[in-house]
C-alpha cells in the first residue's frame, strides 16, 4: 500500500520538468531571434550609410545608420567610414543579455582605377 498515489507524483514531476524546458527554450529561441533581427538591421544600417558614403543618397553615413537601427529599436554601437565603404556596429541588451552585430557594406570595386 506505499506505492499508491505515486503515480501521479511522477507524472507532476514530468508535467514540472516539461514546464520548465520548455521556458527554457522559449528563452533561448527569444535571445536567437533578437540576435537575428539585430544582425539584419545592422546590416541595413550599413547598406544605408554606403549610400550615403558612396553618393547616392544625401546626408551624413552614420546619421543614418543610427536613424534605421533606432527604427528597428536597436542602438548604434559604432561607425566607421573608410574609403568607399562603412562598418556598422549595433547593439542591444535584452533580458538582461548584450546581443551585439557587425556589418560591413560598400563598394567592393567601382570600376574605378
């Protein structure tokens, strides 16, 4: 008779741990999807300051670098500008993690000698 109830013990202690993975996961896939949504605006953000770097959009390259990840709700780290090109670093903390990206967008060879 001191095997009886154990049963539902075990399956709370399943259902408990299950709760507990799968919170875990949902972490883990909610910091991969911020650190993904981060690296596509830093790329943006790079794109767009070439243009501007390069001539074909007017303004000032790293204004608009910080313009389109503050858009996308993220924040301008650094910006470099060099010869035909620009290096964007973004971040952001979320949950209490720093996610932070690299982007480099210019052009490579303009046909230019």
């Amino acid at each position: 008779m001191g095997d009886r109830g154990s049963a539902s013990v075990v399956a709370l202690g399943w259902i408990a741990m299950l709760v507990l993975a799968s919170t875990v996961f949902a972490e883990v896939a909610a910091h991969v999807l911020i650190a993904e949504r981060l690296q596509g605006a830093v790329d943006r953000a790079a794109l767009g300051a070439a243009d501007v770097r390069i001539g074909v959009v007017p303004g000032l390259p790293c204004d608009i670098a910080r313009q389109i990840l503050r858009h996308e709700l993220f924040s301008l780290d650094s910006c470099g500008l060099e010869e035909a090109g620009v290096r964007v670093t973004g971040a952001v903390e979320w949950r209490g993690i720093s996610h932070e990206a690299h982007a480099h967008a210019g052009v490579a060879n303009s046909g230019q000698k």
